[in-house]
C-alpha cells in the first residue's frame, strides 16, 4: 500500500463510519488482508478502532490483533469484552495468544483464560510459565513431530492431520522414544522419498535446535547465523517441546534495534506514544543526564573565568570543543555499539578495537585541530592562541574516540546494555573532558606567555 | 559459539597454522556449520584467511563464502585465483553468485564469469542486469514452478528434479500458459492431497508477490508485513521469473538499520574497517559539518562578545543550551526517522507530529527552563539572570524538539533520507538557534535592566 493510496482509504472508511455504514464497511473490510486491516487500524483513532473491529468474523479478527502493534492494540485489548477477546485469542496459534494474553492486566487475563477452551488456556499458562525475552516465551507448541521408526506415509497422515490445526510449517521433527530430538525433515524431502523409508533413513541429523531458556537475542542470532526460516526448540534433556518461527524472529530484531536507538538517543519507545507527558517522561532520566552533565561543564567554564576574563575570544570556541567531542564521541560509540549489536565486535577485541580509534582520532585530531588552530590564529591575528585552540581541540578528539570506543565494550562486559553507555555518558563525560582540556591548557599557555 | 570457545578456537586455530598443519586443519575445519567457519574466519587476519580457505573443500568453500560479511571476504576476493573463485561461486544459488561477482572489480569479474559453467554465468549476467538494491537484484531465479493444468503428481515429479540442484524451499508457485503467477502451493498441501488432483484447484489464488523493480527496502516491508519466508518476483508482465527468501531480507534489513544508524551518527559503514584513515574519510563529511556549525556558533559568541565582556556568568551556561538542545534535537529525531523507517510514521502527519513534539519540548522546556534559570539565579544571587538563563533555555528547547521532528519528514517528503537530516542537520541548526536565543534574550535584558 503506497502512502497515497493508505490515505485515500482512510478517507474512506472515516466517512463510511460517520454515515454509520455497517454493512458496507463489513464488506470493505473483509477484502483486505488481515495485515492490511491491522495497518490501516493502526491509523485510527481508539472509537475508530473498536467500532471498526467489532465488525471483524472472528477467524478475520483474529488473524487482524495478531498482527497489530502493541500500541496499537492497547486501547483494544482494554475495552473488548472477555467473551469476544477470548472467542478471537482462541483462534490463535499458542505463540500469538501468548502475546496477546500477557498484554492484560491480570484478572482480565484469567478472565479470558477461563472463557477459552481447556486446551487452549492449558498452552497458555504452559508458555506463560517460560520467563520473558527468552526462547521458551517466544515458541509456539504447535508442532508436527514423529518417531524414527516411523515411514514416510506416517510422517505424511501427521502432516495431514496438523494441516487444518496449523498455520504454515516447513519440517517435520523427528524424536525418539523419550522425546529427545533427533533430526528434521523438510517437507521437501518427505514428497519424493517412497513411502515405507524409514524417516531416520532420509532425516537430516544436523538439526540446529535452542534450549528454552535461550534469551530472545541470541534465538535471533541464531536465525541470522545459519539462515533458519524455523528452528525446533528443547528442553533441559533435549526434548522437543516447541518451534520458533522467522517472523516472530524478525519482530524481536526490530524490537531490540528500537530499543537500542531509544536507548542512544534517551527516548524511550514512544514512537506512537501520543500523550506528552508521558513521552517527555520516557526522556526525563536522559535529559536530567544532560542538566547534571550541563551544570559540570558550566562550573568547569566558572572555575576558568579568570582566564576567560582576561581573554575573551576563548569564549568563541567553547562550542566547537564540546560539539566536536560530542559528535565524534557518538560516532565511535555508534560503530561500537552497533559492531557489539550483530555479534561483529566481540568484548575481547577491546584493547585491538580502543587502539583503532585512537589512530582515528589522532588523524581526525591533527585535521581538525590544524584547521581550528589556523582559523583561531587567522582570525584574531594571535598564534598563540591559535596553539592553545588546535592543541586543545586535538586532545579532546583523542579523548572523545577513545572513549567511545572503551566504555560501551566495558559496559558490556559487565553486562550493562551497552547502548545506554552510548548515550549519555558518552556525551556527559566528553563535554567535561573536552572544556577541562581547553582551559587548562589556554590557563597554562596564558600563565607562560604573560606570566 | 559463546565469546569463550571462540576465544579459545581462534588460539587452537593459530597455533595450528603457526605449526603449519594442513591435515589436522582441513579436518578440524570440516567439522564444523559453514556459518561457524565463516565467523571463525571473520576473527582472523588476512593471511590467517587466505590459508584457510584454502584447506576447505569446494563445495564447503562455497557455503563459508556466502555467509562471510562484506567486509571479512573483500581481502579474500581479491587473493583467491580466478579458477579457484569460479569453482566455488559456480557452487552457490545465482543471488549469492550475483552476491559475490558484484564486488569484484569489472575485469576480475569477468574473468571469473569466463571460467564458469556457461548456463550459471548465463544466469549470474541475468541477475546483474537489475539496478542494485531492487528485488530483481535480491531474487534467485532457481524456483520451483508447475503449470495450473498440471496435476500433483507432475507437481511432485518437479520437485524431485529440483530437489538436487536448489537448496531448502517451500513453496511450489504456480503459472499460467504465458508465464504468469497465478497461484501458490505450500509443500504441505501438496503432501495431503490426491494425486491425481489438478494443481489449480489445491492452490492458493491470493499470493503475494513483489514487482522486479520494487526497492529492496519495500521488499523487506512486504516479508514483515506478510509474515512471509518467501516471496515470488515478477516482471512487468507479472510473469513469474524468481524468488525471494527470508534470509536475504533480514541481511536487507541489517543493512538498511546499519545505515540509518551510520547516517545518524555520520560514521558510514565501517564496523569492522581497520584503516584508521580510511575510517576518519568515511566520517569526514559530518566532521566538517560540525567545524563550520561550530564555526557558525563561534562567530555568534563573537558577535556578542560585548554583552558577554559586560557579564562574564554568561559563558557559564553555554555548553548546558547547547548541549540540552543538541540533545533534545536527537531524541525528537531518532524517534522520527525509526518510525519512518518501521512505517509508524507516514509523511501526510507532518503537522500532528510536530504538535506532539512541540507539547513535549513546552513541558520539557518549563521543567528545564525552570530548574536552570533556579539554579542560575540562586548561583549568581541574580533573579534577572535566571530569568534570562530559564526564558533561553525553554526556547532552545522547544525549537529543538520541533525540528527534530519536521526536519526528517520534510526530507523524507522531498526523497532524502531522513537519517542523514537527523545528523548533521539537527545538530548544526540546534547549537546556532539556541545561542542565538540565549545571548540575544540576554542583550536585549541587559539593555532593558542596565539601560
């Protein structure tokens, strides 16, 4: 759907809804993919979005809730009424009611559980117990699984019987007499083998399985790894308790690549937020951050007001040193938390990788202190100063790189979000380093020159 | 692989090649995922590389060589001799065929192609005759398709033929006389049903496919949307002439995130270039942006270097409006240009978006403001001084908590990427705007109070 297109619907289905056009909208609804429904949804507003779902068939509904963002289903989620959200929640894999069902606040969720079928609420809690962001949360227990002595015309009357239960799958699993895992077939294979091989005759015995206290993070890596479009997920003894699927892998992908950049840049996850002060407090602790980190600098600049009083073109640059740091200190610290992100950094490269940047930020350095040096020197027609300038500028960079290199690779050794360290420390500690380094310096060379 | 046993492979690995032993080595290589070997290699230095790629067997060469990064293989590409490189391109699936000739110079790669079987070149100059980054460019052309004539039996008999040549798949796609895509079938449903039953009536009629010139970004949009593991290509005719598979995507999406953060933070993608100024180059661009910003505020400060003489305290608070501008700019931004990039945000909410972040600057503003102009009027036992400091520092705030927002859609709207507006842009604009506003308010109550 092209933007233009997106708005033209819109359009639409605002007017069918305040000519309270059911029937018509039913229909109009119904001739969409469900993912579609779900994005145009998120464009609505919550009276919008109720009425408009309350027109949804159940199976639709369902396909529809799935796919629609957190935020988005928020408002939903409270006001639908226990019968209907579990008639719709029902209809879902275990993977996706899990989801849904640890969104609601807990009684509401017993509620819907106990209005669901026994088998249903049974997975459920089952995959309820597993702790979040970890494999055993983000499985689906549907699975098709057979024994090794099985033939290949068993393994296919399984597949028939879970083709109508499931959504789509691509392997079968293959288990022994405990359970254990112990190949994969793809389906592929199972179409043109005769029917009574044994499947562990024809199963591929490298199947790439993750236990299912996997944190979420690394069951994408994994994924990405060994390009996996699904992987079976075990128990402690190796049993075959679940599958993950890509999507649900890429969904956690974008979550934490969100998470990250609203960790560097301080905000939060308030992309749809819409309520200010609750965006604005989302950004509070970062912002403080900066207040403290603020006032350090300013009291650095207050100690150094002797100096500054007695040469007042010191005061032009202060925002070129702090800007300069700041910049080139996110960079590095962007690379490094990116690098440490997909698994390209690792944390015993720290001293090969601090090392690195230094030799980048002596070159950035000897630039950009040269060329500041000159214009300071140019312009007040004062060498000197043109020295304290292009020296000064030269050590904060060196500081800055380093710097931003070194503490994300530490915070993650000591197992602190490294995306965190990215942001304000980074920017807080580079700020002070940068101002100290400048004033210092132009206190000393004003000492040496006039004594 | 956790960080230890790689640490500890990668000693294994160097003292077996310091130790020159071929044998023990091929061996050791051999046991493990292609994918592990590639990540093995990723640690190591070029020559350690170049020695053992050698050891590896053509077929298994090939798959390590598909899943290096970019980066780690651009040194082996250019040592490996052209026989060698098109044994174990020849071996690969034509996208990652493609994959590779793409990043060899223009003669190389010709030679390369020379040596290759003829049909698989045939194949490899096909791919490349698509504009890179579109799904034309991404796409395999090895699928499995059946005419709608056909029945499940033939369907089965074309799968046994691909079954050898092509890697894992799971769709059957389904076309008409002239080529067209009609329909699809999942492998499931192909085991389940009659034999003798035609393929366009077990078929699936509503299958999703993506045009030969779609950008690759619009692709991955689709496979999130979807939820899909595979997606068909067709050309303008909507004739079917490749595929599409989740793995790709995600590399995709890596890609495109990597970018967006390189072009927040200016850095370009240089995670793991190891040419310190190669790297300084790359981030050349946004340090010279921030000289001449820097430059730019400077001369502010200069021009207003009468009032600063008058009162020195003001210097105090420079680096606190810059930085809470510069950093309140990159928290509105970054929210903007990831929901631009996830589809959360359209263009057409341009103004409802800067109304929402003009709410939260005025809160954050007044909070800020507040807590400053506080703080400088107790410091300096000045009420006016505050006055000025707490009026700046709102008005810095809110401009740049707007503008952060706008910027990057008003650069989506005229098709620049928003992630480069983010950066240098907000940065620059913020640090000038917020000093203007500062030490102009200050003037002119300067003027107001001391005449």
């Amino acid at each position: 759907m092209s933007e233009e297109s997106l708005r033209r619907i819109l359009e639409n289905f605002r007017r069918y809804i305040s000519q309270d056009q059911r029937f018509l909208l039913r229909d109009l609804l119904h001739t969409f993919h469900p993912a579609d429904v779900a994005s145009i949804l998120s464009h609505m507003d919550n009276e919008e979005v109720e009425y408009l779902f309350d027109l949804l068939e159940p199976e639709v509904a369902s396909e529809v809730l799935r796919e629609m963002d957190e935020d988005a289903r928020e408002h939903l989620l409270k006001r639908l009424d226990p019968e209907r959200l579990s008639e719709v929640v029902g209809r879902m894999e275990s993977d996706d009611a899990v989801d849904v069902i640890s969104e609601l606040p807990r009684e509401r969720a017993e509620e819907v559980l106990r209005e669901m079928a026994p088998e249903a609420s049974e997975e459920v809690r089952e995959l309820l117990q597993h702790p979040e962001d970890t494999a055993g949360r983000l499985m689906a227990l549907e699975v098709v699984a057979v024994r090794q002595d099985d033939t290949v015309d068993q393994a296919i009357a399984a597949i028939r019987k879970a083709v109508d239960e499931m959504g789509e799958f691509y392997y079968v699993y293959v288990v022994d007499d405990a359970g254990r895992l112990v190949g994969v077939l793809p389906l592929a294979r199972l179409l043109v083998s005769r029917s009574d091989r044994k499947v562990s005759e024809i199963m591929n015995q490298d199947v790439v399985s993750v236990p299912e206290d996997m944190d979420q993070e690394e069951v994408a890596q994994v994924f990405r790894r060994y390009d996996l479009v699904a992987v079976p997920v075990v128990d402690r003894e190796d049993r075959l308790i679940g599958r993950i699927t890509v999507d649900d892998v890429m969904e956690v992908l974008e979550e934490e690549t969100s998470e990250d950049i609203g960790r560097m840049a301080g905000t939060g996850e308030t992309i749809r937020e819409e309520i200010a002060w609750k965006i604005a407090g989302a950004r509070f602790p970062w912002i403080l951050t900066s207040l403290v980190s603020g006032l350090i600098s300013g009291s650095i600049i207050g100690a150094f007001q002797g100096t500054i009083g007695r040469f007042l073109p010191l005061t032009v640059f202060i925002p070129i040193i702090t800007a300069m740091g700041g910049n080139i200190g996110l960079q590095a610290a962007s690379i490094t938390v990116r690098g440490l992100a997909l698994g390209k950094i690792d944390t015993f490269e720290l001293w090969r990788r601090a090392l690195r940047e230094a030799r980048v930020g002596v070159i950035m350095g000897v630039f950009c202190g040269g060329t500041l040096g000159l214009v300071a020197a140019i312009w007040h027609k004062n060498p000197a100063f043109g020295l304290v300038v292009g020296v000064a500028m030269w050590g904060a960079i060196l500081v800055a790189a380093t710097m931003g290199t070194v503490v994300p690779i530490l915070f993650r050794k000591v197992q602190v979000d490294p995306a965190i360290a990215a942001g304000p420390f980074i920017t807080m500690s580079n700020d002070i380093t940068g101002l100290a380094i400048y004033l210092g310096i132009a206190t000393a060379m004003l000492k040496w020159l006039v004594g």
